[in-house]
C-alpha cells in the first residue's frame, strides 16, 4: 500500500469573482485551517460551492491537489508575466480543500481509497478546469495548461465521516485500478479536442 501526509487542509466562502467583464460568484479562493476539520458526506465543515453543477455534492466533496504542484503552477504565472514577485502559491490557490504530498495524478485510480485515521475518501474522478480557474490564475490559457499537464487533482467523495488534521497521514487502498486519474483527464481532453 502507497502512503501519503495531508500538509493542509483548505475552505472557501462565496464572493464575487471577475471573470472578464463579467462578476461571477465563487468559493475557489480557500484558505487554510489549522487543526481539525469535521468532513461529513458533502465535503469540509465551513467549506462553499457556488456551482454545484460542477463542484460539489457526493461525488465531489472534496477537492485534493498534490502540493508537488504548486511551484509548477508558480512558474506558468511568471512566465506570462502575471506576477514579477516570487511570492510561492498558497495552498488553496487553485481551490483545493486538501493540499497533500506523496500521490500524483498518475500513480491514483479512480476508485482508490485515501484511508485516514478517522475520515475515508474515496477518489472519483479527475478536476476539469473552467474559467474562473483562468481567472484565478490571471491568464487565459491555465485551463488548457492544466489539461495537457496533467496536474489537475482529483475530486473525493466521502465513505466515512469524521475529523480530519493537518500533519496526518493516509494510506491509498486500492480500487480495481482499471483507470488512473491521469489517464481519465486524458481521456476527457481527447474528447473535447475532437
């Protein structure tokens, strides 16, 4: 069994976000909670989705971004010129609730199970950027960026309620491992470019 640790653990409220010349409402900016958070089957305590269509609901409680990302994610800013600082993304960024180390896109199967002492999440499928990710980010092409990268994260669903703490460890239980998260986003961007 593969093994990881939770390094932080994010919610985010409801506020207006431009988009363009647009003002849209989204919870994608979280910032970080120190301690323990009680998860139930809809996601974080304190934790907002303005879209549930897209974010959200059993299958999609939680969001969980590998922080190996980050400082990847950092220099695709820099490089277009979206910030001349060399400030580190925070965890939460990118809308994460969960910033963890030691599981990559390509090494976690849907159907996997991230086991906690005390909470079980079950990975479901892999995050498909949209406009406020753009938005968020500060230029146009950061969806497409996380597609063909590839360092997307993936969403959870809750098998087990509890509390979860910053520092923990997990360990991944294996589903049928029949399609990696790598390969579902893959999969899904072939699509979109035929």
């Amino acid at each position: 069994m593969h093994s990881g640790q939770l390094l932080s653990i994010q919610t985010g409220t409801i506020r207006p976000l431009r988009v363009g010349e647009r003002k849209l409402m989204s919870a994608i900016g979280k910032t970080p909670v120190p301690g323990a958070v009680a998860v139930g089957p809809l996601g974080l305590a304190g934790d907002e989705q303005s879209d549930l269509s897209v974010h959200g609901g059993l299958r999609k409680a939680v969001y969980a971004l590998p922080s190996e990302h980050l400082s990847w994610w950092q220099q695709q800013r820099q490089a277009r010129g979206v910030t001349l600082f060399e400030e580190t993304l925070a965890p939460g960024y990118l809308g994460e609730n969960l910033s963890l180390q030691g599981v990559l896109e390509q090494e976690v199967f849907i159907g996997d199970v991230l086991r906690f002492e005390d909470v079980t999440l079950r990975v479901t499928q892999p995050r498909e950027p949209c406009g406020k990710f753009n938005a968020v980010m500060g230029y146009a092409q950061a969806a497409k960026d996380m597609v063909q990268s590839g360092r997307c994260g993936f969403y959870l669903a809750v098998d087990r309620a509890g509390s979860l703490r910053v520092g923990e460890s997990f360990e991944i239980v294996p589903g049928p491992r029949v399609t990696s998260i790598a390969q579902a986003l893959g999969h899904k961007a072939w699509k979109h470019l035929r």
